[in-house]
C-alpha cells in the first residue's frame, strides 16, 4: 500500500501542474513556480540536512530516546529559522524576490519543513504506511478538493486560493504524521530535555551534506529567481510549467529506482564486494536511462496535446524551451548514476566539492550569457552545470574504485 500510495502522490503532482497551468493566469503560475522553488531552497536550509544524522539515530537507538532526539531536533531547527529567516526576508525588502508572496512564504515554510522532517522520522520509525498517507493528504487529497473547485467556480481561480489549500492540507498531514509519531513513541511518558551535545554531533555531521545539497538546490531554484528578474511574468510563466513538467520525471526516477538500488550500493561497498557493486552500478545506470529516455519522450510527443488543453498562448509560443529542459533534467538525472557510487564510497567531500563548482559555473555561465535572453541564459547555465556534475564525478567514482579493494590484513 505504501508503494501504491507513493505513486499515487507523484501522479497527483503531474495532474496538479496541469490544473494549476490551465485554470491559473500565466502570471499567478509563473509566481506560484517561483513561491515554490524558493521556498523548496529554504527547507532545506533551516533544515541543515540535519536528518541524515537523526533519522540514523533514531533507526538503531531504543524508542525511550525518540523523544529526546525529536525535541533536541526542533530546538535546533529553531535555532537556523532565526539565521535563515532574516537572510530571505531581505531578499524580498530589496525586491529579489516578489513582497506580495512574503507572508505566504512566511505561512508555508514551516509548515512544508515540519511535514518533510516528520516523513523522514516516519520512515525512520519504520512507518511507511503512515508516511506515505502523509504525503498523499498533502498532494493527492490537496488535489482531489482543489481540481472540482477550479473547474466549477471560475471565481477561485486565484493563486491565494491554491496557496489556501496549501496551507491547510499542510497542515491536516502535519496533525496526521504528529498524532502517529506521538502513539509509536513514548512522547509524554516522561519529561524530555534537549541534549546540545547531540545537537552539536549532528551539526559536525550534516555540515558536510549541507553545502553540496544547498549548492544543488541553489541550481533549480536561482534559475527562476534570474528569469523572475531577466524576464517577463508570462516566460516565467511558462518556463515553471516546462520545467516542473521535467521535475516530475526527477520525482519518477528518484522514488521508483534510485530509492531501490543506492542501498545495495552502499552495502556492496560495505562489504569490499567490486562484483556485486559493478551490478548495482550497471543496475542504476540502464534502469535510470532507460526511465528517462521513455518518459523524456513520452512527455515530449505529448507536449503539443498537453498545452492546446491548457489553451494559453503564451506556452504555446514558447514551447520550444521544452527539449532544452529535457535536456537539462536528463544530464542533472543522469549525473546521479556516479553520485550513488561516490555516496556508496564515502567520498562526501569530493561530493560537495564538485557539486559546488557546478553551482559557480551555473551562474557564471548564465550571467555571463544574460545578453541572449533569460531563458537561453538559465538553460545554458543548468546545462554546463549539470555537465560538470556528471563529468566530474563519473571521474573521480573512476579514479577511485581502488577503495573496494579488501584491506589488507
């Protein structure tokens, strides 16, 4: 049922773009895609990718400590909201970012950080029943209330309406994932305190993740934010449709195989076993291209059916971005085939290091490129990006697959 409920959640997503694009205006869609990119940068960055040292914790240590380390946790997130908060509201002050979305940012940010986090210690807790209902309400139910009443009631076709529901299916999953960590855990049973020198063992931690995650998010987040700035409402418009049309292949990829076959990975790797880790590896590698070759193509010829439904001009006209955001998406997919084996290896700070020169090189490129136009400039930027990301850790997994051999004794 978790499987089915997954896959019922990235569908929703594909349908939800397709709603949103055709009974929102393109300027309300363009500002949608821009609200929700930024604010997909920002959850990861109050949440300093501390997860992936809590949730570890919380898979091998007795259920009497859960407590303690889900409190220790929202203490630290607190903690970054009071850094991070500060550094984006002057981005909106300034006029980066549009001020009219402020105080929804400010309404949603915590509640799609405390959803995530909460999934997460679901599946920790080894829930993933409840996890994925979790994650249902929050797209599939939103969906399911949101599309009739678009449809029938030209009057809330409106982005504070979809921003509405956002918000309150948001919240009904939060209350939903909160009520079942609260019943599997001994939350209550006892008088929790907040262990710092946890906090401060999970910092030293997650710090290394964090900037190669913050680097990669900065990729598919800075690009809206210069064609916002480079560009009109309609183009911005348009290039989140193309491109959030291209995430949900990503969201494919990442949840029906990278998901499955990266932990064999890492235990091939474990175990000094170079066999059954070249297995793993060719694994990842032709089942994520073949993925992505049909749905590329499968959207792609689909294209042209898709934006005649959705009956605005404005995407039409600028249809042609669609193959460079193919594009794009499949070398950022693909470049994932090496990161698993990097990751398998323990190279975290090759990771980061690569992954922070494709950033710089993305927005060298595209303010470099700025004079041929917003779009041409972002797209050509995401590519070399992603091109330095594939090549370089394709490069260094090779260089070193010596670390699979045995030590010596």
């Amino acid at each position: 049922m978790a499987v089915s409920l997954r896959l019922a959640t990235i569908g929703a997503r594909f349908v939800a773009i397709y709603i949103f694009a055709r009974y929102l205006s393109v300027h309300a869609f363009g500002q949608y895609g821009l609200l929700a990119a930024t604010i997909a940068f920002c959850v990861y960055a109050v949440g300093f990718d501390f997860y992936s040292y809590s949730t570890r914790q919380i898979i091998v240590s007795d259920r009497e400590r859960w407590p303690m380390f889900l409190k220790s946790h929202a203490n630290f997130s607190l903690l970054t909201y009071g850094v991070v908060l500060p550094v984006v509201s002057v981005m909106f002050l300034v006029g980066w970012l549009p001020i009219q979305l402020y105080v929804w940012f400010l309404l949603l940010l915590p509640l799609e950080h405390s959803c995530l986090e909460a999934d997460r210690v679901l599946v920790a807790m080894g829930h993933q029943q409840a996890a994925s209902l979790a994650a249902f309400i929050r797209q599939g139910l939103l969906l399911l209330a949101l599309a009739p009443l678009l449809w029938l009631d030209p009057g809330s076709r409106s982005l504070a309406t979809v921003l509405l529901a956002w918000i309150a299916f948001d919240a009904a999953s939060l209350v939903f994932s909160v009520a079942v960590i609260r019943r599997v855990s001994t939350w209550g049973s006892a008088r929790v305190t907040v262990d710092w020198s946890w906090v401060r063992s999970g910092v030293r931690t997650s710090s290394v993740f964090l900037i190669g995650t913050l680097c990669l998010r900065a990729l598919f987040t800075a690009d809206r934010q210069l064609v916002s700035l480079w560009s009109s409402a309609g183009v911005l418009g348009a290039y989140t449709l193309f491109m959030s049309l291209a995430a949900g292949i990503s969201s494919v990829i990442a949840s029906g195989i990278h998901q499955f076959l990266y932990p064999s990975l890492v235990a091939s790797a474990s175990r000094h076993d170079r066999p059954a880790f070249y297995r793993g590896l060719w694994a990842l590698t032709w089942q994520t291209l073949a993925t992505l070759i049909v749905l590329s193509a499968g959207l792609a010829v689909a294209s042209h059916q898709v934006l005649l439904a959705i009956g605005k001009d404005e995407y039409l006209a600028l249809a042609w971005m669609l193959p460079w955001v193919l594009v794009a998406v499949g070398l950022f997919n693909i470049s994932l085939i090496p990161h698993y084996g990097m990751y398998a290896l323990h190279l975290d700070r090759h990771i980061m290091t690569v992954t922070a020169v494709s950033t710089a090189a993305f927005f060298v490129s595209a303010f470099a490129l700025s004079e041929l136009g917003a779009v041409t400039a972002v797209l050509s930027g995401i590519s070399i990006g992603c091109s330095i990301l594939l090549v370089g850790k394709s490069l260094i997994l090779y260089r070193n697959l010596h670390l699979l051999d045995a030590p010596q004794a």
